[in-house]
C-alpha cells in the first residue's frame, strides 16, 4: 500500500510539472524517481493494467471483472489474459470478444515489456496513443476487429524493431497506408485489410523481404497494382481484392512469388487478360479473380498449377473453351466459372476430377450434356449450371457418395426423367430444376427428404400424381406449378412444418382442398390456379394468418367466402377469380389494411359491393363478372332479393300474407278493367303499383274500391266464377 501511495503522489506530482520549472533539479529528480518506481517496483504494472481497465471499459462496456487492486505486487499477473516475465513484468495482454466499448489510455506505453499486445473484437474506438511507441519490445500487435479511426500512426512502429505481426483488419482507418513499415525487417504478417485506406499500395512495400502474409483487402485504394510485389520470396497470402479499385490489370511479375499458396484479387476493378505466367505458382492452392471485368481465353497454362484446389474465375467476360488441359488438375475441389461468355461442351474430364465438390457454371453458353459420370467420385456437394444450353439426362450417380447438397439445373433443355436415385439423397438441401423438359413421375422420395429446403420442377412436363406420405421438417419452398400432375393434394401435406410458399398452379389437380394445408403457420403464400379443384374454401384458412398471399382463380370452387377472412392480417393480395363462389362479399375484407390486390371477377356473388375503408383500393374490375352485385352507388338493389341466394328472413317477406294478397289484388283488377273504349269510373287511382326496394314491400297511391274484402270485390270474383 506505501509503494501504491508513492505511485500515486508521483503521478500528481509528475502532471504538476510545470509548476517546477523554477527548479529543474527538483523536477529531475521526480521524474527520475518516477521511472525508478516503475523500472525496479513489480506493482507498477499493476497500477497500469487497472487504469487500462479504467479507459477501456465504457459506459456500456463490461468484463475483465476479476482486474481488481490486491496486495500482492504480483497479483496482477493472474489477471485473466496476461501474461508475466519472472520479474513480474507483463509481457503479453490478451483482451478478446470482450464487449469493452473504451478506449486504449496513454499509460499502454508504461508496459515497456510487452511481448504481445492483442486487444480484439472489443468494439474499442478511438485513436492509437503516440505511447505505444515505447512498446520496443513486440512482436504482436493485434487490435482487429474494433472501432478505432484516424490514420494509421505508422511512427508508433519505427522502434517496434522485432515486431512480427501487426493486424488492423476491421477498423476504421483511413488515409494513405502507413510507409513507416518498411522497416519492420521481420514482419512476417501484415494485416491491414477492411478499413478504409485509400491511395495506392506504396512500392516500397515490395522491401519487407520478411512478408508471409500481406492483406490490403478490403478497402479504397487505387491506382495500379506495382509489380515490384513481385520480389516478395517469401509471400505465401496475398489479398488485394474487395472494394478497391485498382487501374489496369494483374502484373505478370506476380508469377515471380514461388511461395504463393493463396492469391485473392477478386471485385477489385481488374481490366486484361490473365498472365500466363500464373501458371508458374507451383505452390498455389487458391485462385480467385472473381468479380472483375476480365476478358480473353482461359491459360491453359493454369493446368500447371497441379495443388491447385480452389479455382474461381466467376463474374468476368471470359470467353472460349474451358480447357482440355485441366485435365491435370487433380487435387481441384472448386471450380466456378459462372457468369461469363464461355462456351463449347463440358469436358468429360471434369467427371474424372477425384476431388471435385463444387462446379458452378451459370449463365454462360455451354452446350451437350453433363459428363455421365460426373459425381463418380462420390464427393460432389454443389452442381449448378443453370441457364445454359445443356441438353440430356441428369447423371445417375451425382449424389453416389450421399454428399449432394446443391442440384441446380433450371433454365436449360434437360430432357427425360429425374433417377429414383435422387429420391434418396437425403443430403439435399436444394433442388431446382424448372424451366426444362423433363417428364415423367416425380420421385416420390423427393418428397421425403429430411434436409431439403428448396423444391422447384416448374415449368416442366412432370406427370402422375403427388404421393400419399409427404414430410419434411425444412422444407420451406414447394413449387410445382406449369406441369400435368394430376390427382389430390394429398392431406399429409399438413406435415411440411416450414413450408412457407406453395405453388401448384397451372397442372391438372382436382378435388377438394385440404384443410390441413392452413395448419402449416409458416405458409406465408399459396397459388393453386388453373387446376380442377372442387368444393369450399376451407374455414381453417382463416387461422392461417401468416398469408400474404392467395391464389384460388380459375378453379370450380364453391360456397362462400370464410365469414373470418379478415383474421388475415397481412394478406396483400387475394384472387379467387373464375370460381363458382356464391353469397356475399364479406364487410370484413374493407378492413385488411394489408389488402392491396384483390380479384373477385366470374362468380355468382350476390348484393351490394362492400365500400369504405380498404375497399376503396379496389377498381371495379376486381368484381366484373358477378351479374348480382351491386355498386354501392345503386340505391335499389334487386339482386339482394334473390330468393335463391338471399337468407330465409327476406324469403318470408315475400310469401307473407300481405304480399300474396297484394298480388291477387293485381290480377284481379287486370281482369276487371275494361277495353280501352271503356272507362272504369270504380277505379279513381293508379291501381296495383307495388314497390319493391331493399325486401320492403309497399301498396301504394291505390284509390281502388276493388280491393279484397269490399263488396264490390266479392261481386265481382261472383262474376267472373
């Protein structure tokens, strides 16, 4: 506690300096005192270690809780996260995923001995303190992942002489990149990726001889990659892509870097062709370009590159063949080439590969077939070549080794049957396949698979009928609309838990809807147009309120709209079109606010078309069709009489007593009135005028003696009997 309370007295007195300048032999003194206590005493570092603590930990930081003041000088070094020499000196501070949300204060510098300094993902900001200059003894310096801003204080590491890593990816630094690292003779890691420098990479760059690992991604520098890169012999990572923007295209001088294993120059602006000389990286494992504007030929003498494994030249105007001589390539387990102009075949060799898993070709304008065997060595997890010209069967054997993730085939002219063996690739996630020619039954297992996602065969010539057993607690997308399935949906559909879209519109299914479909509370959106479905909508659509979105048109649908159909909260669009739907419109549709399509034309709906609220949306379109309705600018409506479709109350009215009379009342009188040379003197008044409006039914202006009841009546049916 006395060496503490020194410590403390030392620093007021060390930040009263100026007050000492009338006697600098005193001042000396303190100050020599100062750095003796902190060269000599082992609670020094202690003090220090607690005002990091102070600063790092913000208002709404936390952590480092067992950093507390103790007795013991060498308490410290229990710390979580540090590290102590036998002098109780700290010589490596390791804070990580720590949610501190500070700041780094001054007093870093007073841990003369740090070996390694890692403070990451600790959403600290700020700028680096100048007194981290005094760190001369590090090696690592990381302090990635943060919030830390401003340039890059590159002098911070002119005396950091045996520093080997330094690691800023994920600030946000900015301005030039720091030239004062030129002379760090044994850095071997240098990480400056996703902040936001800008310029271009300094030349000098090429002089840190010591480099491994050089990682500018990510950032907003320009000008042209400088060849002199090329000399780094010792380089084995080099990534330079992302978000930069660069001018011209990749220096032939990088097929110098023998150590290279990993060259990533994707989304980076790059014009040219690329360097044959690439094909001269023996040690290279990784190749990406990706996202460029490249263009020409594919070197064949990549196929030299023999431990390539990674190889992505998506995204670019590549033209031509891919080449015969990839054939050698057989360590490659990647292969994307999508998005360019390529074209020709798809060499067989590439079925041959031993270690091919992913071959992604979309959007190009590739011809013939898949190679037979492709997925013959039981390794193959993502194949799509969607939107090509390919033609043929699907390989049986893609999914041979169980490890198919990704079939992708739509937009092409496939032709013949899906293999059975699909049905039991339970590894599947995605299947897509629409718009091809592909016929026949669709697997039953397809349906069953536990993994899959995503089912689309739409667009096709697919037949039969759906299985009776479905299940599958992924799947979430089931379109098979735009082919000739026919049959029922069968209820077991109700078991697909996460099914959020279903489409069958467009195929030839009849029956009843099963109600089990709306106990699914995912299903956010159902299209079954075009088809035979019969019956009502069932009234358990109306519990299904995660709807945005129906489709029942142009079906043989009858009955009436589900009274509850406003439980629908978030249904955007409703078309029940060319149906054979009867009775009301239901009031409640005006107070969907998430309506905004709605498509009730070609029913026989009845009455006056609800008004207010939503309604108001609706162009009189959405009804057309439906002779019996009435806008709601019509004061009489007829059609709400109908006895056929109106309720029992309103069909009593007219078999009342009143009306009966009413209506032999009239006929009497026709009979009873005189030619037209006549003229009836009994009758004063317009005689039998009956009002119907609204079911009210009303006799009125009648000034006729003749009227049942009177004697003159009696007399005159006597008469006429």
């Amino acid at each position: 506690m006395v060496i503490t309370s020194i410590y403390s007295i030392l620093v007021i007195l060390y930040k009263m300096r100026s007050f000492f300048t009338c006697n600098r032999l005193h001042f000396t003194l303190i100050i020599f005192l100062f750095s003796v206590c902190f060269s000599t005493s082992r609670c020094g570092d202690l003090e220090v270690l607690l005002k990091l603590k102070s600063s790092m930990i913000g208002p709404k930081g936390s952590g480092m809780d067992d950093w507390k003041p103790y007795l013991s000088p060498a308490a410290h070094c229990s710390f979580s996260g540090i590290s102590c020499d036998q002098d109780s000196r700290v010589i490596s501070l390791n804070v990580s995923h720590t949610p501190l949300f500070g700041f780094i204060s001054p007093e870093i510098g007073l841990l003369n001995k740090l070996v390694s300094l890692t403070l990451a993902a600790d959403s600290l900001t700020g700028m680096l303190p100048m007194e981290m200059a005094n760190l001369t003894s590090l090696k690592v310096l990381n302090v990635s992942n943060n919030v830390f801003y401003g340039n890059f204080p590159g002098e911070i590491t002119l005396r950091m002489t045996q520093l080997e890593i330094l690691d800023t990816y994920n600030n946000n630094f900015s301005g030039p990149l720091p030239t004062e690292l030129v002379n760090l003779k044994n850095l071997k890691i240098l990480c400056l990726g996703g902040n936001y420098f800008s310029g271009p990479i300094p030349d000098s760059y090429s002089e840190i001889q010591s480099l491994e690992f050089l990682g500018l991604n990510g950032n907003s520098l320009t000008g042209k990659i400088p060849a002199r890169l090329g000399r780094l012999k010792n380089l084995r990572k080099l990534f330079v892509g992302y978000y930069n923007a660069f001018e011209g295209g990749i220096p032939e001088e990088l097929g110098s870097l023998s150590s290279l294993q990993r060259l990533d120059m994707a989304n980076c602006n790059l014009t040219g062709e690329i360097p044959k000389s690439l094909g001269l990286l023996k040690n290279l494992e990784a190749l990406f370009l990706h996202i460029n504007q490249l263009t020409g030929n594919i070197p064949s003498e990549l196929s030299d590159l023999v431990n390539l494994k990674m190889l992505d030249f998506s995204v670019n105007k590549l033209t031509g063949e891919i080449p015969e001589s990839f054939s050698q390539l057989t360590n490659i387990s990647l292969i994307n080439l999508f998005k360019n102009k390529l074209s020709g075949g798809i060499p067989a060799f590439i079925g041959d590969l031993p270690n091919i898993k992913v071959f992604q070709i979309w959007e190009n304008n590739f011809t013939s077939e898949l190679p037979k065997n492709l997925g013959q060595n039981g390794k193959l997890e993502v194949l799509d070549v969607t939107s090509n010209q390919l033609t043929g069967p699907i390989p049986r054997d893609l999914c041979k080794g169980g490890k198919l993730k990704m079939l992708v085939l739509m937009d092409n002219f496939f032709s013949g049957p899906i293999p059975e063996e699909l049905g039991a690739c339970k590894s599947l996630v995605k299947v897509r396949i629409q718009k091809n020619l592909f016929n026949g039954t669709i697997p039953a297992g397809i349906f069953n698979l536990p993994l899959v996602q995503i089912i689309e065969v739409s667009n096709n010539n697919f037949s039969g009928e759906l299985p009776s057993n479905i299940s599958g607690d992924s799947l979430g997308i089931l379109d098979l609309s735009n082919n000739k399935i026919t049959g029922k949906i069968p209820p077991s559909i109700g078991n697909l838990k996460s099914l959020q879209t279903l489409f069958l519109g467009r195929n030839s299914f009849q029956g009843e809807i099963p109600s089990e479909i709306f106990d699914i509370d995912a299903l956010s959106k159902i299209n079954i147009t075009s088809n035979n479905f019969s019956g009502e909508i069932p009234t358990s659509i109306s519990r299904c309120t995660s709807l945005s979105s129906i489709d029942f048109s142009q079906n043989s649908l009858s009955g009436e709209i589900p009274e509850d159909i406003g439980s629908l909260k978030i249904l955007s669009t409703l078309n029940l079109a060319h149906n054979r739907l009867i009775g009301h419109i239901p009031n409640e549709i005006c107070s969907m606010t998430s309506l905004v399509i709605l498509n009730l034309s070609y029913n026989s709906f009845v009455g006056r078309i609800p008004s207010g609220g939503q309604c108001f949306l609706f162009k009189d379109s959405s009804f057309t069709g439906n002779p019996n309705l009435c806008t709601p600018s019509i004061v009489s409506c007829p059609a709400m009489l109908d006895p056929l479709q109106d309720s029992g109350q309103t069909r009593g009215k007219f078999c009342s007593p009143v009306f009966v009379v009413a209506v032999v009342a009239l006929a009497t009188v026709l009979l009873l009135v005189p030619s037209r040379s006549q003229t009836c003197h009994e009758c004063e008044g317009s005689v039998g005028i009956i009002h119907l409006e609204k079911t009210t039914l009303e006799l009125t202006d009648v000034n006729c003696s003749l009227i049942p009841g009177s004697r003159e009546f009696q007399e005159n049916t006597s008469k006429l009997s």
